[in-house]
C-alpha cells in the first residue's frame, strides 16, 4: 500500500512486508503509538513499531534473523532488508511494583486490550496494512484539538510508571498541547511516585524536552506541577522568571544552549552545577562545556567590576580585550561562543551591575566573536615555538619557569603584542627568562 506521506519510502515498504506476513499467516498485525501519531500530526516517522496477535517465537519462526530483545515483555526485533522493526505482542501489564515496570505480563488476543495499556490517547492509535485506524480511545480527536491525555484513569496510568508524568509535559512541550484537566489533576496527585525513577530517565526527557520547539512552555508546565521538586536529585524552579524563561525558544535548538541558559536564570554557580549535573547523569562532556560557561560568566562579571573600579574610562576598551582573550584562553573556545550566543539575548534586567558596568557588558557582547576570531590561535600547541624548542635554545632544565614562559608567549600573541613567528617568540622567551635570573 506505502500511502505514509512522512516516512522514508523504503522504510515503509519493508514494515508493510512485515505486517503483510503476520497477516497472511492469520495473526493481527498494526503499526502503533508514535508512528502514527506522527503521520497524523504531520512529523517526520523515524521509526515504526508493530504491535501483533503473534506470539514471540511465532513471530520469529516468520521472520529469519529476528532478535529477541526483550521476550518476557513479547517484543522481538524483526529485521527487513537493513530495516529493523520492534514487533510486540498484544498485551496487558500488572504489578507495577517500582512505578516503573510491570512484573506481570499477559498476552492478549484483541489490539483493543493492547492499546488501554497505552499512556496517551495521542500514542494509542493504531493503524493497519491498508491505513485504517483504530482508535478506541479519540485519540485523533485529542491531535487535532491539541490535548494530551492519560488513557483511562490518569492516577493508574501515573502509578503504573511515574515517568509518564514527565513524558505528558515532554508532549505538551514538543508539540505545544494543552493538559487535559483531569491528567494534570493526576499529574498532581501522583507526582510523588517521582522518586522511584532513575535521574538518567529524568534527565532524557528534560533534555529532549529542552531541544524540542517550544521549551520554555514545558519549564513553566514544570514550575506549575512541580514535578521536579520530586525527583531523587530535586531542582527548585519557583523563583524563576517567566518572561526570562521565554528566551529558550529563542536559542538554537540544541541541548547544551537551553540547559547553559537555564543554569544561568537559576543563579548556578560553577561548584554546584558541576554537582547537580553529575548527580543528573550528565556527561562528563556536558558537564564541563556547563561549569566552563558558569566559570566564564562569573570571570567576565569580576573583570566587568574591576574594570570600572581601576581603569580610567578612555581605557576600558583595551582591557576589556585583553581580559576577555584571557578569558577564552583559561576556559576555551567553545565556552566563549556558548557565552556570547547566550548573552546577545540576555536583557539589562537580568543583571546585577551598574549603568556603567552594563554598558561594557554591551560592548564585549557586540565585540565578542570578533575578538575570539582575532586571537588565531587558542592553545599553546598553536605556538611557532614548542617547550622542547625553548629548554634545548636555553640549556636550561624544565620546571615551573618553562609554562610560565610558555603561557606567557601565548598571551602576547593573543592580544598582539608578538606575533607567532619562531623566531620571533625565541628571542621574547630568551629575554623574559634571562630577566628572570
């Protein structure tokens, strides 16, 4: 049939084949839950989940190669000429003794059965080989008037798996809906199940909520529930600032900008946030791009002072240059650029400083990737001259005077006082280290 309109061709060739097999050997067979809820709502299909009367090892005597990836919950990987497909079998959950998983599984005979397992009624639709819907639950009326809704009785739904709770504000966020009343009246009474959820799974829906089209909505949706003032590592959002909070829809739309600008309006500082990022499993990697920009902005705000207290006015300019080459250097390239994409949207409002201090503020953020792009060069493996190069000229052996040298060098050619030539940077280094002596 392949009359998707927002999923790759092949892809949905090859899912009808296997809906197509599973029917033509008499077992019910639907595509379900976010594919089709996709193609109604018009978004990209990345993915195709299959949900069948089959029984796991039915469905994998069908399907040559296929992976039993999880067979106590019924779900089999059928793999279709380089396309992989999650093929669960019809079924209801009981026991849900964590708030997470269920410890009873039955299989069942009716899709119907299926689909009340479901969270939402936006995810519990399902679709057949031809196209036809089943959709016990309105859950294309609730797409088209924009609601999310609990399938059923929200607070079972909640008790059942916590996390769905989360997920309901991931949904509203994303697609920009409304909360049923009654599921956020569930939301509300059993959002203290919330501990019971690992910070890993916590963490993936902030950040795919924070990368999502519209993530100061569901930051406000957190402040009214607060959801997370539940969770094992709890974060305090009520003092935060709604119209502050608007400019996270106005940043690219990645992770790192949402998460570096919302550790800002919070009032982080770089210890705490190195903690509270570790604790919400964050990478290492994200964890040190977060604490490098905090560290950032705390150094330009002390240099911002110091200037305006110790610099004469006709002066500011090239310190402020100076002191944010520096700056760049000490915290790196990346952290920079965080800093400036972030503070080109930031109003006056949001700082603590003077008239006087703001207006240098303004200035480093009209100049800022001017500058770092006038630098060249970022670390001292840039330099023209190397440390082995410096001890061999100098006869000297290696100890604290060769980085102070080094890191020196690097800063003068930073805010051109040298340029990086060998030689050049061998005679500076000679005379700095024979005054020295």
């Amino acid at each position: 049939m392949n009359n998707w309109k927002h999923v790759d061709p092949a892809m949905a060739i090859q899912g009808e084949e296997v809906l197509k097999r599973l029917n033509d050997h008499g077992h019910q067979a639907f595509f379900v839950g976010g594919c089709v809820r996709d193609e109604i709502m018009n978004r990209p299909v990345t993915d195709m989940d299959i949900t069948t009367s089959a029984k796991p090892e039915e469905v994998m005597a069908l399907f040559e190669g296929s992976i039993p990836t999880g067979l106590q919950h019924g779900t089999v990987t059928v793999r279709m000429n380089g396309y992989h497909f999650e093929v669960t079998t019809f079924r209801t959950e009981s026991g849900y003794e964590d708030y997470r998983r269920p410890s009873e599984v039955q299989f069942v005979d009716q899709v119907e059965e299926d689909l009340k397992r479901r969270d939402f009624t936006m995810n519990a639709i399902a679709r057949d080989y031809v196209g036809q819907l089943i959709d016990p639950f309105n859950g294309v009326t609730d797409i088209e008037q924009r609601i999310v809704r609990s399938v059923g009785l929200a607070e079972e739904r909640f008790r059942e798996d916590a996390l769905r709770m989360l997920r309901g504000v991931r949904f509203a966020s994303i697609f920009d809906f409304d909360i049923d009343s009654l599921t956020w009246d569930g939301i509300l009474a059993e959002r203290d199940k919330l501990p019971h959820i690992a910070m890993e799974r916590v963490r993936t829906e902030m950040d795919k909520m924070l990368a999502g089209p519209y993530p100061a909505r569901g930051v406000c949706l957190l402040m009214d529930s607060e959801l997370l003032h539940y969770v094992k590592v709890p974060v305090e959002l009520s003092g935060l600032d709604r119209t502050a909070l608007s400019l996270l829809d106005k940043l690219p739309q990645a992770t790192e900008f949402r998460l570096g600008l919302l550790l800002l309006l919070l009032g982080a500082n770089s210890s705490d946030a190195d903690q509270k990022l570790r604790a919400w499993t964050y990478s290492g990697k994200v964890k040190d791009r977060m604490t490098k920009l905090l560290e950032l902005h705390e150094a330009v705000l002390n240099s911002i002072s110091k200037i305006v207290k110790d610099v004469q006015v006709g002066q500011y300019r090239r310190h402020l240059q100076e002191e944010w080459k520096q700056s760049v250097l000490r915290y790196g390239v990346l952290a920079s650029e965080d800093w400036h994409v972030i503070h080109t949207l930031l109003p006056q409002s949001f700082y603590d400083m003077t008239g006087e201090e703001y207006l240098l503020l303004k200035e480093l953020v009209e100049h800022a990737a001017e500058w770092i792009e006038e630098m060249g060069i970022y670390s001292l493996k840039e330099l023209e001259l190397s440390g082995s190069d410096l001890l061999r000229v100098t006869g000297r052996k290696g100890g604290p005077w060769l980085g102070e040298t080094m890191n020196w060098l690097l800063q003068q050619v930073v805010t051109g006082q040298l340029v990086n030539k060998h030689d050049i940077l061998l005679e500076a280094a000679k005379k700095v280290t024979s005054d020295e002596k």
